[in-house]
C-alpha cells in the first residue's frame, strides 16, 4: 500500500526530497511490481497447497473468476470522477486498490491456517542457506518435469504477445477513437479508450463463470483460445472504425478468461502428482534438523513430507510467475525497437501501435502450438 501512494504522490515527494520526479515514479512502478507479484505468487501457492489434486481446476477457475471480476472493478474506479475526493484521479484509484489489496490479502492470511517451523540452535548460517536454496532452485530448472516445462513455454510465448495488448490495447483504441472523431478532446479519448477495456473484463469475466461449468478439455480450450486471441490481432490491421475496435476487445476477453485459468490449474494438478521428494534418509535428516509445532495432527515423515511439498509448490508456481516476467522484459525491448523504427515515419502513434499488436499473432500461435504438447483429458467441476 505503501508502494501505491508512493507512485500516485511521487511528484509530491520528487519536490520535497529534490529527486526527479520521473525517478521516483519509476522505481515506485518497479517496485510495486515486484510485491505485487511476489503476493500473486504467494496466493496462487497457497491454492496448490490447501486444495486437493481433484479439486485444484475448481478452486483455480475461483481464482479466474476472482481475477476478472478484479479487472472489471478497477476498470469502473477509472471511470468514476475520483478528482473531488483525491485531487486526482491518479492518487484516488491508488489509493483504492491499495486498501483493496491490504483488505484481501489480510482476510486471506486470517484465514488461512500454516504449521510453524521453528528452527534448531544451530542452524546453518545465512550464507550457507542462501546458498542452500539457490542450489535448490537450479535443480529445479535443470530437471524440471516434462509436464511442467511444457507448460511453462505456452507461459513464454503467450505472455509475451498479452503484455504488447495490455500495455497498448488502450491507446491504440484510444487513437482510433480519435481518428473517428478528430475533434474530440484528450479526456474522450482517454475513457473510449477506458470503455474498451471495461468491455474487455466484461467479457472475461462472462467467460470465468461460465466455461468452467461445462465439461470440457482444459488443453485444447487453452489452445483454442490462443487461436482467437492470433485471429483477434490479425484483425487489428483491417480495423477502421471505433466499433471494429470494441469487437476485437470483446473477442480477448474469450482468450484472457482461459489465461487465467488453464496454466495455474494444470501446474497444481501435475504438481501434486509428482513423486515424493527425497528418500527416507534424506526426510530422517530434515526431521533431526528441524523441530516442527503442528497445527493440524500430523507427525513425523507424514509432516515432514508435507513440509517439503509445501517448498516445492512455492518453487514451481515461483518458476511459472517467471515465466511471465521474463516475456514483459521482452515485450518492453521489442515494442521499444518497432516504435523507435516505425513511429517516427508516421503521423499517429495507432499505425505504430497496431504493427507491435500484429507482431503478437505469431507468438499467440507459437502458444497455440505449445499446448499441443502439454498432456490433455476432460474435466467437470
């Protein structure tokens, strides 16, 4: 929360400590990122270890849902007249979801039950547990499960072409708004470009309830949806009014839906199917090493192997979040490339815009492609 008032006052502070104001705003943005997705992460574990294996595409379609209507509400602050109790629009929805997210994650917390790992005396130093666990973490990546892995490259893929839409989706709207209406001023084109968006959720989230009602292949959906999401960003060339536009927003929220739903649900699934970790030795050295308060009746390997599970779920969904930072980083440079070499040749930024949303077709296939590789059966909640 801190973070949230951080960017929406940071010209306030950028003049009161004699910093730039763009430094303080930039790194309140990385660092907001950051904990945000260090809280994404730590909410999607929590699923995987508190959910059964056969309830995990339930309890992730929730979490869809949850996601959307997220979206949705914050769409709608942007569109209430937030100025008269703030000052600005800016300062208000920060403020909002700050105290949005405080309130979420707290119930969350106050309702979740954890063990608590009390650590022996002589505990290794902190270097060597450092140490420790980066060692873990490569063992990790070097031999993932092929399952996971899989998944884990429709994440590259697909991110990489979602992020160039969520970065840019409004202003390209927003721009062929304006061309329609050229004398329409800055504030209508910043909330057509808000109402695409709006209608954006609205779909998602129609379709976060209702997909998962039906049984149906959460593989080839997720493939499915890819293709809509590729045939979407061809569109975007022949769109020349601001209707066409809506269509096209409208048509992603189909695919978002998806995005938020298949790879958590089959990354618990797998998760939770994975062989045990270590050999009865290895648990018998944790269990001399550590002394562990049991908040549930559980004792000796059952609670140590449930100790160990718990690590390995934080790691899994730590290298799925990953796999969806490391396409933004990608998406930043090459959008940065296109407008740098396409841009400046054109009188309106759109034409730009719609050749970095275009470059997203191929990736979204390449996605599409991915899922045929990742193993498929029918669910029903």
């Amino acid at each position: 929360m801190a973070l949230f008032c951080t960017f929406a006052w940071s010209r306030e502070i950028a003049e009161s400590t004699r910093l730039p104001t763009a430094l303080v705003a930039i790194v309140s943005v990385l660092l907001l990122d950051i904990a945000v997705n260090v809280c994404n992460t730590s909410c999607r574990t929590i699923v995987i270890d508190m959910i059964p294996k056969n309830r995990q595409v339930l309890a992730n379609a929730w979490g869809g849902r949850m996601t959307s209507t997220g979206h949705l509400l914050s769409y709608f602050l942007g569109s209430v007249n937030l100025e008269s109790m703030f000052g600005t629009q800016l300062k208000g929805i920060c403020v909002l979801s700050g105290v949005a997210l405080f309130a979420c994650v707290g119930i969350t917390c106050l309702s979740v039950t954890e063990r608590v790992l009390i650590a022996p005396f002589d505990r290794p130093s902190k270097w060597a547990q450092l140490r420790f666990k980066f060692g873990v973490l490569w063992q990790h990546v070097t031999n993932l499960d092929p399952e996971l892995a899989s998944i884990f490259r429709v994440q590259l893929y697909g991110w990489f072409s979602w992020f160039t839409f969520m970065f840019f989706g409004a202003t390209w709207a927003s721009e062929l708004w304006r061309q329609s209406n050229p004398d329409g001023t800055t504030d209508d084109s910043a909330r057509a470009g808000a109402w695409a968006l709006t209608l954006f959720s609205c779909s998602a989230t129609f379709f976060s309830f209702v997909m998962p009602l039906f049984p149906l292949n959460l593989v080839l959906f997720w493939g499915i949806s890819y293709v809509v999401y590729a045939l979407a960003m061809v569109a975007v060339g022949f769109a020349t009014n601001y209707n066409w536009v809506l269509g096209i927003f409208i048509t992603c929220g189909f695919s978002w839906s998806f995005n938020m739903w298949a790879p958590f649900s089959l990354t618990g699934e797998r998760v939770h199917q994975l062989p045990a970790i270590g050999s009865q030795d290895e648990i018998s050295s944790i269990e001399s090493e550590t002394d562990v308060v049991a908040c549930q009746e559980l004792e000796g390997d059952d609670l140590v192997a449930e100790e160990m599970f718990s690590e390995e779920s934080g790691v899994y969904l730590g290298l799925l979040m990953s796999s969806i930072m490391l396409p933004q980083i990608a998406s930043t440079i090459v959008s940065f490339i296109v407008f740098r070499l396409i841009g400046s040749g054109h009188d309106n930024d759109g034409y730009a815009i719609g050749v970095t949303l275009r470059l997203g077709t191929v990736v979204a296939l390449l996605a599409a492609y991915a899922t045929t590789k990742v193993s498929s059966r029918p669910i029903s909640l």
